[in-house]
C-alpha cells in the first residue's frame, strides 16, 4: 500500500529528509510496524528512531499510539515532543 | 474559528479590542503573551526558529479551544502563534480569553496554554554561541497540563 511519511523538527534533521511516499507490505499496518520498517534501514534511522527515544507520531494529522493502524493514503508523521508556546 | 499560526508580529490591544467588539455582554478579558527570552537553561541565546505541522498544528489547537469552552463558560476565543525566526523580545504567542467574569477567562488561558506547550505542534531550534540546538521538551509542562485532569481542575 502506499502511504506518505514525514519527519519534524530534529528528526528531520537527523534523518536528512523530510518525508517519503512509501509502498509498504500489510505488516507495517500499524504504526509499531512502520517504525520497526524504518528502523531496519540502520543508521541514523536506527538510532532516531529506537525504543525509548521520546518520539511522537501522529496519522492524518492526529496523535497516534503504536497500535494505530496505518491504511492505504495515510500521512504518518514522526516528531520529538512538542516545544511551543 | 480563532486560531491564527502567522509568520509577522501581533499587536495584542487591537486583538483584544477586536475580539470585544460589539458585545457588551462581555465583562473580563485574560490575556497571555509569550515572549522569546535571551537565555535558557544557562546559554545565552541569539536567536531562534519555531517550526510547526501545517494542518495538525492548527487542528491541534482548535481542538484545545473547542475544550476549554467545553469546560468554562466562555464567549470568546483567540489563538495567535507565531513561526518562523524570532530574536529576544519578541513575542511568539497571544491567547485572548473573554467571559462575564474573570474566574473563567483566567482559568481557560492558563489552560489553554499548558495544552498548547504539550499538545499543539511547533518546535523551538535555538541559535547559542555554542551553535545551534532544539529545545527540550519539560517535564514541568506536563505535570502543568496534567493538574486540569484532577477533578478539583474545573473549579473555576
């Protein structure tokens, strides 16, 4: 299925892209799954993105926990913790 | 809806003027500005950049709005947040809350500013003589916002 991916903020910065449109496998059907894909590329994408980093995403724009699916034509967006105002 | 994410500067009189205009039945307006510092957390900072989600980011914030008029008797509601590159001094944020009575307004601006600081998506880069680095997420902000989740929270 297809999905677009974004990266915010520093994450953005220590992945070096701002986002990819992905073709992914039904296993990456929820956002535990996309992560795990992700994170297997190695590198900085292991590192970024490993277990027990503070790390938010959010599917079409709204806060997602792991278990959330992921469907065909969703914007999935990983993010540190906010720091506005 | 009052939500506004703008790159230019604010001018919070007018905004509060606008926002009570025409509607006598207004008698309290609490108000919040926020405003880039030199400093934080001991270095010295030269400048910085506020970068958000466009679409979440706004999304995010009505949704704080639509919540504190869900828990305070409010009439109306304002939300300016600034991005892009800020130098000290200069402001970044305005809430503007108005109601009949002060208890209210008071409780839903800080309200909606310890949900904005954890929940509404924008991200502090810091320009120091070190060089540059994002700002850190507090824990202080989210023992803030988590105090509206006691049930004495709503006693306005």
């Amino acid at each position: 299925m297809k999905i677009k991916v974004l990266y915010l903020a520093s994450l953005r910065e220590q992945l070096g892209k701002s986002g990819e449109d992905l073709e992914t496998s039904p296993a990456t059907s929820t956002v535990a799954g996309l992560r795990a894909l992700l994170m297997a590329r190695g590198g900085a994408w292991q590192a970024a993105l490993a277990q027990g980093r503070a790390l938010r995403v959010a599917v079409n724009q709204e806060m997602a926990q792991p278990t959330t699916a992921v469907k065909p034509g969703d914007e999935i967006a990983f993010f540190p913790p906010v720091t506005g105002g | 809806m009052a939500v506004r994410i703008q790159t230019k500067d604010f001018d919070a009189g007018a905004e509060m003027a606008a926002l009570r205009l025409n509607n006598p039945k207004i008698g309290a307006v609490a108000s919040f500005i926020g405003v880039c510092r030199d400093a934080n957390d001991g270095t010295a900072v030269t400048k910085m950049t506020l970068e958000h989600y466009p679409g979440m980011t706004e999304r995010a914030l009505e949704k704080i709005v639509v919540e504190a008029k869900a828990r305070w008797d409010l009439m109306e509601v304002l939300v300016v947040h600034r991005v892009g590159e800020l130098k000290p001094g200069d402001q970044i944020v305005l809430v503007v809350v108005t109601g009949a009575h002060r208890g209210e307004a008071f409780a839903a601006c800080e309200f909606i500013m310890d949900y904005l600081k954890t929940r509404a998506p924008f991200w502090k880069k810091e320009e120091t003589p070190q060089g540059a680095r994002w700002v850190e997420a507090r824990g202080s902000d989210d023992e803030a916002a988590e105090r509206w989740n006691s049930p004495k929270a709503d006693v306005a």
